[in-house]
C-alpha cells in the first residue's frame, strides 16, 4: 500500500483525495477483472487478484475486509480444515 501511496503523491493525487480514490478505484478494479478473466485464460490469477485488492485496499474498507478475510481463509486451509475455511459463517 506504501507504493500506491508514493505513486499517488508522485501524480500529486495527494491534495485531491475524491480524484485520487476515483485513480485508485480504477485502476485496483481493472487489475482485479484482470485477474478475473486470467480463471480462465492462462495466467497467474491467484497473484493478479490480491495485487488488485490491496491496490483498493489502500482506499476501500471493503477490500482491507476481504483481504484479511482472504488471509485468514488461507490459514485455516494450510491447517487442514478447508470446510471451515470456505464456509460462511452463519449467525445464530
């Protein structure tokens, strides 16, 4: 997130936050449906995806969510409990 924070600076995106959340919205979300078409086509999604999230989540508290809810997914596979990992969780 530090380079999105240099790069914005940079273009002077820094004195403009609705511009500069405009520049890291698009550009995050094209990286992502990037990635998105790369499930399908030959290419390394499971790299292109999470560069586009933490690009948005320098931005956006919804993908900051996603990308701690993602990690904690990721542990819990490398535990060996996949169902917990990839289930939602249901509120009682």
């Amino acid at each position: 997130m530090e380079l999105v924070r240099k790069v914005t600076a940079a273009a002077g995106l820094d004195r403009a936050p609705k511009i500069r959340k405009i520049f890291v919205g698009v550009i995050g979300s094209t990286i992502v449906l990037i990635g998105i078409a790369l499930v399908v086509l030959p290419g390394p999604a499971i790299v292109v995806i999470p560069l586009g999230l933490v690009i948005l989540a320098s931005e956006f508290a919804w993908a900051r969510h996603l990308l701690r809810h993602g990690r904690q997914a990721v542990k819990k596979a490398q535990r060996g409990k996949w169902r917990e990992a990839f289930s939602i969780p249901r509120n009682k």
